[in-house]
C-alpha cells in the first residue's frame, strides 16, 4: 500500500520532519523569551521604583517589537525565503538578548527597554517567518493541528523561561522591599545604587545565556538545508496583499481576535505576581518576599496547566471543529475570570491559574483558522497576524492604569476589579470561535 502523499508532516509525497523539528525550537526559544520576561515586570517597578503603570512600559517595549516589524519580515522572507527570515530573526534576537550587558552597565531604565525592543524585533521576525512555514509544512486539511502541535513546543520554552526567572533571578534579588527603597532614593542614594546595580546583574543573567543559545542554533540552521519549495508564492505587492487581505472577512476578523487574545494572555500572565501580592501579602499579612514567591509558584503553575492543556486541546482537534472550540475554551475563560474578580481568597488565585488552561489551544487556533484559503497571500497573512500581538503592549497598561487608581468597589479592590480587561478581551474571541467558518 502506498503511502499517503498528504499528512501533518507531508506534501506532495515529500517529508517535512527535519525542518518541522528545526524551526520548532524556534517556538521554544521565543516562548523562553516571553516568559522569563513576564515576571520581571515586577521586578524593574521594584528595581526602579516606578509605578505599575511604568513598570508596563517593559510589555509596550516586548511587544511594539512585534508590531513595527511584522510586515517588514513580510517583505523580507517574500523577497528572500522563509530560512533567512529565520536566521534574521535569530541574529536580531541574539543582538538584542546580548545588549542586556550594557544596558546593565548604563544603569538607565530606557535602555533595558531599548534592548527588549531590539529583542523583539527578531521574535517578529521568527514568528511571522516560522507560523507560516509550519503552516506549508504538509496539507493544508492539517495545517491548524500541525500548527497547534509545533505551538505545544512554545509553552515548554515559557516554562523554562518562568523557572529560570523563579530560580535563578526571583530568589537572587535584593530581599530589600519597595517601601524601603523608596525611602533609600532620598535618604541613601548611594545603597540604593548599590542595591540596584546588584539586581541588574542578576536580572540580565538569562537573557545573556539565552543570547550565547540563539547564536548556537543560529549557526546550526545556517549549515542546514532546508527546503525551498516550502516558499512558494509570488512576487505580489505589499499593497496588493493587504488590499485583498481586508476584504477576506474571516482573515480580517482573526487578526482583531488575535489582538485581543494576545492582550488576554499578556495581562493574566503578567499581572498574576500582582494579584498574589494583593492576596498574599496587603490581605494575607505575608512579607513582600514570601508573597512574591508563593505567586511564583502559582505562576509556574498556569503555564504547566497552559503547556498540558495545548496538546491535550490539539488531540481534541481530531473530533471538533476549530471555531466551536475556541468558543467553548473562550467562554470557560470568561467563567474563570468571574472568579478572579469577585473572590478575595484563594479561589480567586485558582481561577487566574485556569484561565491558563483555557488559553491554551487559542493563538495557533485563531491563527490557522484566520489563515484558511490565503494561498498565496499567507506570508502577509501571516505577518498581519503577527502584528495583532501589539494587544500585548496595548492592553496591559489599560489594566495598569486600573490598579494605579487603588480604588475599591463592592469590597474588590482595584487589582481585582482589573480583570475586567482580559474579560472583555475573551468576550471578543467567543465571538470569533463562533463565526469562524
């Protein structure tokens, strides 16, 4: 019996294993770049001394990187190939994990974000090359599995990531609490200083070693050869693409979705530290230390049920409709986050966990579905899609915004009460599940 020509890793009678494994460990090592930044948001406020909303200029930074370089990498891999978009963005990641060193040496709370930035920039590249050509890597009948499970890959890295910052940066910084930093500024400048240049040091750790990591996959998929006829398209417009892109209604609906999910995700991960602070700490009397580390762990928690959750929900693919079960996993989101507003005990911290797991199948189901019958307007597909992770960088600081104020309501703080953000984002993702075709 002959084999299928046709498959999750085969088109055309040609395998696609080998490239399918090398470009996803692109997917771990951006998911690592994500996750061991979320915590340290936190952290810089600390470091700092800036305000919450301050503080959020970190994810602004991570994700306008994303936004501005999203059709740029277009350009490039539909003049090029998807490999050199892959190793550019592999050299822009390494460039700007690397310029942590002297942004530590400025001590300048402007230049880490100028490294994120940069970072960025080449996640934008990795991610707007590596989605599609996973995407081509096979049948298009199976491309949202093949793209879900080379996704389930993205959350091993976000918990390496998460580990790394709990392990190795969280439990290494200046145990010196906020109140009393702040009293040093004006008291002690030079301890604080001090302080200060000791947890940048720690703090750039990871993403020097993450950099030296890049750089050794970099050199791997340059000496490897990958298959061209994976890049097939035409030589069409910038233009000409999105003019006919807007008038695709699923495509168009999936990139306002994915705006919004990338903001859901973005806020329930980075602002779970913050809600354990609320809850474990003003509420539950704990130091700032130990409250932080007991957020931690329910952190690390979230992205393992996330983790689990991906390749349980790309089994589920096999039975049900992509769209209905967006919808189903959106709406179990919104549940969750009922909780997270209205409990002030630990239920609330349980539900924020759980969201995780209804997250889990989201980004690379909207991707796929938005995707669905571009032919050969799916590297701008792709890249507009991309650049809808801006709701990352949008949508924290509206939430910020929202703690600032500490006003309460009905007994809910204004921790709690900003959960409302990511509610409202998973409102708009229900609705595309269910009109998804």
């Amino acid at each position: 019996m002959n084999k299928n020509p046709n498959g999750i890793l085969r088109k055309d009678g040609v395998s696609f294993l080998l490239p399918f494994c090398m470009i996803t460990c692109c997917f771990a090592l951006w998911g690592f770049a994500n996750d061991v930044t979320n915590p340290m948001v936190q952290s810089y406020s600390t470091i700092f001394q800036k305000s919450n909303l301050e503080g959020s200029l970190v994810q602004v930074a991570f994700y306008m990187g994303y936004f501005l370089m999203a059709f740029p990498a277009a350009m490039f891999i539909q003049r090029y190939s998807f490999k050199a978009g892959v190793l550019m963005g592999l050299t822009l990641y390494a460039i700007g994990a690397l310029a942590f060193l002297p942004a530590r040496w400025t001590g300048i709370y402007y230049t880490f974000l100028l490294a994120y930035f940069v970072m960025t920039c080449g996640l934008s590249f990795l991610e707007t090359s590596c989605n599609p050509y996973i995407y081509c890597m096979g049948s298009e009948d199976t491309a949202t599995q093949r793209l879900n499970f080379a996704q389930s890959f993205n959350p091993i890295g976000a918990v390496s990531g998460t580990i790394v910052a709990g392990l190795f940066v969280q439990t290494q910084l200046d145990p010196t609490d906020s109140p009393t930093r702040h009293q040093l500024l004006t008291e002690n400048p030079a301890l604080f200083e001090s302080i200060k240049d000791h947890d940048l040091g720690v703090l750039i750790q990871p993403y020097v070693y993450i950099g030296i990591v890049v750089l050794m996959l970099l050199v791997a998929i340059r000496l490897t050869r990958m298959p061209k006829a994976s890049d097939g398209g035409s030589n069409k417009s910038l233009f000409t693409a999105i003019r006919e892109l807007i008038h695709v209604k699923n495509y168009r609906e999936g990139v306002i979705a994915q705006f919004f999910y990338v903001g859901a995700q973005v806020t329930c991960w980075t602002y779970i530290m913050h809600y354990g602070h609320e809850l474990f700490c003003v509420r539950g009397g704990m130091t700032e230390r130990a409250a932080s580390t007991l957020s931690f762990r329910y952190y690390i928690g979230a992205l393992v049920l996330f983790t689990v959750g991906r390749f349980i929900c790309t089994w589920f693919l096999k039975f049900i409709k992509p769209g209905r079960l967006l919808a189903i996993l959106a709406v179990a989101a919104m549940f969750c986050l009922v909780g997270v507003v209205m409990f002030n005990d630990i239920k609330g911290m349980y539900c924020l966990v759980a969201v995780s797991g209804c997250m889990s199948l989201m980004f690379p189901t909207i991707y796929g579905i938005a995707l669905k019958g571009l032919g050969e307007n799916v590297k701008f597909g792709g890249a507009g899609l991309i650049m809808s992770i801006l709701g990352g960088s949008v949508l924290p600081p509206i939430q910020a915004s929202i703690m600032d104020t500490h006003a309460t309501m009905a007994g809910l703080s204004a921790v709690h009460l900003s959960f409302i953000v990511p509610f409202f984002c998973f409102l708009v993702v229900t609705a595309y599940g269910m009109r998804a075709k």
